[in-house]
C-alpha cells in the first residue's frame, strides 16, 4: 500500500505582483504542511503572475531554475513534500515565453518542467506552445502534468498514463463561463485512464475574466473525493483541499476494468491526423 496526503490549493494571483503571489503561495505551503504531514501541493495555473500580463510576461518570464522556483523550492525542502506550480518561463532567446509548471522535489530539486501544449485564443500571443509531454518519478509514484485547457483533449491524459503517470496534476486557470465543461473533463480524465487527478484552478478576477474554481482532487473511478467549493459564497473564494490516496488504488482499478490493455491502437489512426 502506498498511501500518500495531497492538497490543492485554490488561490487568487495579484496580477503582475510577482513577490506578493510568492509570498502567498510560500505562506500557504507552511500553513498546508503543519495542518498536514503533505506529500504534494498543487498550485494553479500562472500562480505567480496572474494571466493577463501581456507585454508584461517579458519582465515575469525567467529560466528554470531562477528567482520563483528558488522561492517555492526552499519551502518545498523545508517541509519535505513536492510543489507543483504555474509559471512564465524562458528560453535563453528572450523573446520565446512559455505557459510552463514545475515540479519540485521534497529537498528542493527541480524535478522537471512541462511547457503547456494546447494555448488558447490569446494566450497563443504571448507564449510559444511545447511540444511534450514528460513525466516525473517521485519516491511515492510517476507524476504527469497538464495545464488548463490541456485537460480538453483526451490524449493530453493518455500520453502522460502511456508514459507511466499515476497521479496527474493540473495546474489551472479555467474561467467563466466553462464550469461545466471543467467538471466533466476533471472526472472523465480521471475515470478514462485509472489515474488520481489533482485540479487546482484559481479564482478571482482580471480586466476580461472571471475564474470559477472548483479545484477537485479525483479518484481513479471518477469519484471526487475532495473538492472546494461555497455554495453559499457570493464569489468563489481561495482555499485549499487535501485527500489521503493510495496508489493502489491505481492498479486495482486498472486491472479492473482493463482500461489500459484492452486498448486497439491498430485502430486509432485518425487521432494523429491534423485534420
């Protein structure tokens, strides 16, 4: 049995207030980790800048490691447990931006970085779109990552449980009106692949967008087994969620239901056309 405690975290950047959103998420992994013997925190998508930037992801944007991951990193081994989190990151060409999250290890390593494939709309004018999908090997199991909208597409999902993943976290910065449509796909990506999915989606509100939260951490079958929401709140308002999981759970259903091998790739072809 490999039962791990996981939290997400629900948050409101400060647009463009880098130091501000540090110190918050800094802060909110202290208070996580001592209401919490915590394994893995979720952050949402762009946590420590916000989203609309523009121009200003040239002044928010840095390479990996640098200023935000050292942040978080020496939060992350000091209560040895693995961050991920939204950020803007860099090529060496300063120019090129990238919708990025990382994932910290419980001594403070980088463990790794995903690049969001699937921008949409406007974000396709400030950040240049990755092209792979990794997956991390912490002590506990293999961890994938998907970012926002990414969680539209099924094989986003696939490709990262082809690869081994058994929890996959979604850093996220889903807005108004798809709150639906985010519900359905947290479940479905959780339940079609036998994978633990862990939502953490922002709340809070910038010049043309309004986000819902409903940051949900999701069993293997579908269930939610964690989930913030206030039904009686006028907004949706910040927080942070926990589950304790077990990793088996992963194999029991997989073997279960045969999800995984019980797959015709022979007959999927028209997946990797363009059009």
């Amino acid at each position: 049995m490999t039962e791990v405690t996981v939290a997400v975290v629900q948050m409101q950047p400060k647009l463009g207030d880098l130091e501000s959103n540090l110190y918050h998420m800094a802060e909110t992994v202290e208070r996580i980790c001592s209401e919490e013997d915590t394994d893995l925190i979720v952050f949402p998508e762009l946590a420590t800048t916000g989203v609309e930037n523009g121009v200003g992801f040239n002044r928010l944007a840095e390479r990996v490691p640098g200023h935000q991951f050292n942040v978080l990193a020496a939060r992350a081994a000091d209560f040895s447990t693995h961050i991920v989190f939204g950020l803007p990151t860099k090529e060496k060409v300063e120019s090129i931006f990238y919708n990025a999250a990382v994932v910290i290890g419980p001594d403070g390593e980088l463990l790794g970085e995903y690049r969001k494939i699937h921008l949409k709309g406007e974000e396709k004018l400030s950040f240049r779109p990755g092209y792979r999908f990794s997956v991390f090997d912490t002590a506990f199991g293999t961890l994938g990552v998907m970012i926002g909208w990414d969680i539209a597409f099924p094989e986003a999902a696939r490709s990262l449980v082809l690869l081994g993943a058994e929890v996959i976290c979604v850093p996220a910065a889903y807005e108004m009106p798809y709150v639906h449509e985010w519900q359905a796909f947290t479940v479905a990506r959780a339940a079609e692949n036998g994978a633990f999915l862990l939502a953490a989606n922002r709340v809070g509100e910038e010049p043309s967008r309004q986000f819902f939260g409903e940051s949900a951490i999701i069993a293997p079958d579908g269930t939610v087994i964690s989930h913030i929401s206030d039904p009686e709140a006028e907004k949706p308002t910040p927080g942070y969620a926990f589950a304790r999981i077990d990793l088996d759970d992963v194999r029991r259903y997989r073997e279960e239901m045969q999800i995984i091998m019980s797959r015709s790739p022979a007959a999927y072809s028209p997946i990797v056309k363009k059009y």
